[in-house]
C-alpha cells in the first residue's frame, strides 16, 4: 500500500481548448434584407490550470489522467452573439509541486501555497466576427476571423515534498524510529533496509504551541546520486528541506566516514544542497559510555553542530528540537 500510494512523478499529455470562430454573418429579418455585418466573436478555448491543496501529499489522484483536453470555444453566432467559452480544467495538485515541459526540461510552475493557481496551458483566443471588419469603405466584409488553436504537448508534474527538516541517513540509521518518537507519525519500521519507501511526514510540537514539519526520507546507499538504490527519487524531495538533520548510529564502524559519503551524494546530486543548514545525531546512543562520545566528538567536524539521542530512553531529544529550531529560525544574514 505504501509503495502504490505514494506518487511523487506523473507524466500527462495536456492540451488546451481551441477558440471559436468569429462569425461571417450579416443581418437578415423580414425588415432588413440586407443589413449590415453583425457576426459574433468565437469563444475563447478552455485552460488548463494548476491549483495548490494543502489536503493532498501525492499525485495518486492524476495517476490515470494520460490526456487532459481543456474544452473548445464555441463558434461566434449572427446578432452579435459571442460564443460559449470552453470550460477549465483545473488540476489540483500538492504544495511542493512542479510542473515542467517534457521536451524542453523547463519548470514552468511552482506550486507552493494553499489555493495558488496558475494556467499552465493558455486556451486559444476566439476569432472576431465580421463586425469588427466594418469599414466607411468596407461595409460589408465577407471574412472573419478563425479562433487561434490551443496549446499542447507532454508535460511532467513533479512533487518535493515540503518540510522544514529533512532526515538523512544510511538504511536502519533509525529515521523512522525517531520520527514516530517526536511526532504523531506512524512509519513502518523494521531491521531490514528500505523499510522507509516513500517519504513519512511529521509535525513536531515544539515550545509554546509552535511547530516544525520533519520529513523521513528513503535512506541513501552510496551511489544513490547516479541512481542506486532509490536514487534520485529520495534525493529530489531533499532539495524542499531547509535543513537537514543527518543521522548517525552510534554503532557505525566509521562516523566521520558515515557522514561524508552521505554529503558526498548530495554534493553529486545537486551542489547547492551542500548551502543548507545541517545538524548530525548520533542515534542509539543509550549504549554509549562519555569515553566513547568524547571519541565519537573527536571524530565528528568541529564546524557542524551534533547531539547525542536515543529514541528508545528519549534521550538528547529535547537538545535536539532546541537545535533544531535556532537552525531553522536563525536570523536571515543580509
């Protein structure tokens, strides 16, 4: 269930309405025989449009739209009648989402609040009617003009997931453990790698009534950012997180080594990843003695801050959403 649910990446052929045509007509009843022009404008054609809900946290609900078709405007009539415009399609779609051009590889929407709409795909303009064609010298035009086609193409709709903090770490580093400890979140967990194979979010309730989103994130295996394991899939979602918290168990055979090959990924998936705020915590670290945390501290880089926890005695927890929250609210450097 877990893993059919969750749908970070769809893949749609999308095609806005065609706009009506103007209307060649001129006005005829039985006391005008042959009266003036009085076509009406076509109808402009339906638009494709993108709408952010705050409700959703997957694209499960567009997994099966393989074509979406804005409707047509309708042709311009006599009297001066304008067409019917097509209806919208409207598409709603995650905060944290990003809809690109399949051919171009172009982000052409950013879906980041609640409500937030944007006409990914413009509907064709309806054509004037002959009336509009009326001159002094010309007052009876025989032309007018045709509705301008819509737009279309295969696009991509792409969600990163939105959270403040994102959790990295080795497969069984113990991500989900924490989680479901600091916040209302019930991921799977198990001994095994790749328990976590969807990212798991959760709100943690910090001092006052505040709150801060954490994110647990698929674990990265070495290789991840030339596509091993998850690969890609789990490093895209990292790029939403304003910090990251990289965890460690206290059991690692090589602390220092631990942490750099997981900086090393980011760095070879996107550079800019390595401009966020991080935290390291050493996880399990109920079974340590302070001779092996001060060994472990030696191990660690002086530039980046640490903290020992354990999920298991809620050990280091409370330090750890203190740190957590400077991190994210410290003061923005001009």
């Amino acid at each position: 269930m877990e893993k059919n649910n969750f749908i970070d990446y769809i893949r749609i052929f999308c095609r806005s309405g065609h706009g009506g045509a103007g209307s060649r007509h001129f006005m005829r009843n039985k006391l005008t025989s042959k009266g003036g022009p009085d076509g009406g404008d076509g109808g402009g054609g339906g638009h494709i449009i993108l709408r952010g809900n705050k409700q959703l946290w997957t694209l499960l609900h567009l997994r099966y739209y393989k074509n979406v078709l804005a409707e047509n405007g309708e042709s311009g009539s006599k009297n001066n009648r304008t067409g019917h415009t097509g209806a919208d399609i409207i598409l709603e779609v995650p905060l944290g989402t990003i809809a690109r051009d399949e051919e171009t590889g172009k982000i052409e929407a950013e879906i980041l609040e609640d409500g937030q709409e944007f006409i990914w795909l413009h509907g064709g303009r309806g054509g004037l009617g002959n009336s509009h064609f009326a001159t002094p010298t010309n007052q009876a035009p025989d032309y007018a003009q045709p509705g301008e086609p819509g737009t279309e193409g295969w696009k991509i709709l792409e969600l990163k997931v939105l959270a403040d903090v994102g959790l990295v770490g080795f497969p069984n580093a113990g991500k989900s453990t924490l989680l479901s400890v600091i916040t209302a979140a019930k991921p799977k967990i198990a001994n095994y790698a790749f328990t976590t194979l969807v990212p798991q979010l959760g709100m943690v309730e910090y001092r006052d009534g505040k709150s801060f989103c954490v994110a647990d994130l698929p674990g990265i295996i070495e290789g991840a950012a030339e596509g091993k394991g998850l690969g890609h899939r789990f490093l895209r979602h990292i790029e939403r997180n304003a910090a990251l918290l990289f965890l460690i168990p206290a059991d690692s055979p090589n602390h220092k080594q631990e942490f750099e090959i997981l900086v090393n990924e980011l760095e070879q998936y996107n550079p800019e990843l390595l401009q966020k705020d991080f935290l390291i915590a050493i996880s399990k670290s109920d079974m340590l003695d302070e001779e092996l945390r001060q060994a472990i501290t030696k191990d660690l880089p002086s530039n980046i801050p640490h903290v020992f926890i354990s999920s298991i005695t809620n050990q280091g927890l409370v330090e750890l959403k203190d740190k957590l929250w400077q991190i994210l609210n410290k003061p923005v450097s001009s």
